[in-house]
C-alpha cells in the first residue's frame, strides 16, 4: 500500500473537494457539537443509562454522514482527476481512510 506524507494540492478554483458546501459541512459540525455537549449535560444530570446511549448513537450517526459526504468528494475532487500514480496513491490513500472508518465499533 501506498502512503502519502504530504497533504495532496487543492484545486485553486474550488480550495478542498468539500469547499462547495463548507459552509454546510461546518454548521453540521456545529449541531453534532451542541449534541455532544447535550450528552455531556446528560451525564451530569444522572440521565437514564439508554437515553444517553440513544443520544451517543445519533451524534455517531451524524459524524458518520459527515465522513460519508468528505470521502464522496474526496473521490470526486482528488481521485479520480488524478491521473497514473498519483490516482493510485490517492486510492490507497482514500481506502486506507474508508478501512479505519469502517473498523471501529
């Protein structure tokens, strides 16, 4: 397997492949914070054991369609435009990236 040490250049007009919904991608981030820090309050208040675990999966779930919507532009904006080695390198690199999200749990 291929490893690549240095972060791959973005494109100069889109920035990274997820630049287009940015703005969507950090106000998800925002909420599955707030429902972090939810949980957290949750604990404090000796909530009921399955109401946090409850709590715990859908903010798993929220990350996990996060990662879902980077890797899709990932493949879209750095893979497949690639060419020769560097498309291999960088599908090494993004199975590498789907292999650890995949092998948790």
């Amino acid at each position: 397997m291929h490893t690549m040490t240095a972060t791959p250049p973005s494109s100069p007009a889109t920035g990274r492949g997820y630049a287009a919904t940015k703005q969507q991608l950090l106000a998800r981030l925002r909420r599955i914070e707030g429902q972090v820090r939810g949980i957290e309050r949750m604990v404090e208040d000796d909530r009921y054991c399955i109401d946090v675990l409850t709590q715990i999966s859908a903010a798993q779930a929220a990350l996990e369609k996060v990662s879902l919507g980077l890797l899709d532009a990932h493949a879209r904006t750095c893979v497949l435009p690639a060419e020769g080695q560097l498309q291999v390198d960088r599908t090494d690199e993004l199975m590498a990236a789907v292999g650890r999200l995949v092998k948790r749990g």
